[in-house]
C-alpha cells in the first residue's frame, strides 16, 4: 500500500468547519431515532432478490464460515489493528461522535472505527463471527468529505450490520479486495457474490439517507467519490450529476445499451456511482422513506424531568411577569 502524508491539522480543521447542519426554522427537527427499525423497513428490492438466491446455494453458509475460519480471522483483525488508528473518545473525537449518532438513529450497537492511511477514498465493514464488528474509513476519504458526508459514508456501513449482511459481506469484501484467496469459490459462485453486494450497496444507500435525511448529502458524497477533489469540491453540482445519471438511464435503454451496462457492472463490487445517485433521489421521492420520516416525527421522546422543571420554571417566571 502506497504511504501518504495525513494532515492531521487540515482534517481537523475541514470537521470543524462542516460539523454544523443549519435548519431553517420551517424545517422539521431532524429524527434522533427510528422507533422499532428493521433492515426490512428500508432493504432494497434487488437485495431481497440477490439474498434470496444466494441462500438456495447448497451448503454455502457452510463453506464461507469454513473458509473465515480462526487463521484468516485473526490476519483481517490484526491487519487492521496494526495499520490503523482506532477512533474513540479520546481518539479522533469528532468521528466517534458522529459514529455515535449514527449508531443511535439507526437504532443499533457501535462497531468499532478504524482510519487507516490510503490514498484511496474508501470505507469497508468487516463482521468476523464472535467478534465486535468494524468499520475502516481512510484517510482520502476524510480528506475529501465534510463531516455530513463521512457521517454518511459510516451509516451506508452500519447498514450492512443493520441488515445482517454479516458474513457474506465479509467474504465478498475480501473477493473484492483480493486479501486472502479462496479457490473454493468458483467463479459462477463468486459472480453470485459480486452480484449480491452490487445490492446490498443500494440498501445502504437508503441507511445513509435515513441518517442525513437530506438526499443532497448522500448524493454528494456518492459524486466526489465518483470524481471529486478536495480542490475543486465547491464547483461540484448536485443537479448536473443527477442530469447525468438519468442520461446513462437513456443511453443504455436500448438492448445494445443493456448488454453494455451489464458487461460493465459485473466484475464491479459496487454499482456504478450515477446508478446509486438516481436510486438515492428516487427513494428519498418515494413513499417508503416518507412513511419512515413521517412515523418516526410523531414519536417525539417524552421530556425528562430536568427539562419538564425547566419548562415549569420558565411558565412561572413569563407568569409572574405579566
């Protein structure tokens, strides 16, 4: 892996400027919490779809957790707790805090976070059986994001955990990364996989979205990623990238275009990054999301007993003014 110098002090520095997400006052208070969520209420068609074959493979459950046995397990966490940086409290606060928050509004346990040095914008999840689950976010993609959008970036990947991805997720990140070769899986199995995860990233798209509840967040993050620069990160426009997205809808409408999109996506390990900006807009347009946003704003937390004697307290003194 290629070593970069990190600047701890301009990422510091981009967190600080971009922690903060104004509201108008007509805009509703943004939900802390999805009362009851299930990786069911936002898990994406094709997700369904893909699980649901994966599962008629025979004896597959049984030979991926063969293959991650002890020996493997102990490399990918090792190899994470001495190339990276694990965030914490007292470690990177800012990201722990926003970890934190994530975690919190999907309604899940906090997996671990890890920054690891790469001049790559990415971020991945790793669910070893018997073992807390983690995140690894590196340092490009830190470097290229604000915080709504890392924040983003981290509650895609607690999607995976909230929907139980679990150990395939593993096994086809490690297909995709090329770590630790398995020559069990044939390629016919192996394509399955690809296919699988290319699905599950549509469905954690939808659990970025449910944490940023603003498409515009997610949409972003999805287009710098796809072609941005730190540099250059004020220039970029959220409708132009759309616009484009709906002409790839258009120039692969045909059987030709079709074939061409298909030949194009099936090694990838995630769809192509327009395909993920159109999905994103149409669901934060769409019926489900809104029941989601909608249930959740009714379910507002009764007020704790410091903030009723509060209330009371301002009652009494605008009382005794008048």
């Amino acid at each position: 892996m290629a070593s970069r110098s990190f600047s701890s002090g301009n990422t510091a520095w981009r967190v600080q400027q971009s922690s903060s997400r104004p509201r108008s006052s007509g805009s509703p208070a943004r939900i802390t919490q999805y009362h009851g969520l299930e990786g069911d209420d936002f898990r994406h068609p094709l997700d369904q779809q893909n699980t649901r074959l994966l599962r008629v493979v025979p004896g597959l459950d049984m030979i991926t957790r063969g293959l991650l046995g002890p020996v493997a397990e102990q490399v990918l966490l090792l190899e994470n707790i001495a190339t990276s940086v694990l965030v914490g409290h007292d470690q990177l606060p800012s990201l722990h805090k926003i970890l934190k928050e994530a975690a919190g509004i999907l309604q899940m346990d906090v997996p671990d976070l890890y920054v690891r040095q790469s001049p790559v914008p990415n971020a991945y999840t790793l669910a070893i059986a018997g073992r807390k689950p983690f995140i690894v976010a590196t340092t490009a993609l830190l470097d290229l994001l604000t915080l709504a959008e890392v924040q983003a970036v981290i509650a895609h990947e607690l999607g995976h955990l909230k929907c139980d991805h679990g150990i395939w997720l593993t096994i086809a990140n490690v297909l995709a990364s090329g770590t630790i070769s398995l020559p069990i899986i044939s390629g016919v199995v192996e394509e399955s996989f690809m296919r699988w995860l290319r699905a599950a990233e549509l469905t954690c798209d939808r659990a970025a979205m449910l944490v940023a509840q603003d498409h515009k967040i997610v949409i972003s993050a999805l287009m710098k990623l796809a072609g941005g620069s730190p540099g250059l990160a004020s220039e970029l426009n959220i409708d132009a990238f759309l616009r484009q997205a709906r002409s790839y809808d258009e120039a692969t409408a045909s059987p030709l275009g079709w074939y061409l999109r298909n030949a194009q996506t099936r090694a990838l390990s995630h769809p192509l990054p327009v395909m993920r900006a159109r999905e994103v807009d149409r669901w934060a347009d769409g019926p489900q999301y809104k029941a989601l946003i909608a249930k959740n704003s009714m379910q507002r937390p009764p007020l704790s007993l410091n903030a009723k004697q509060k209330s009371s307290t301002a009652f009494m003194k605008d009382s005794s003014s008048s």
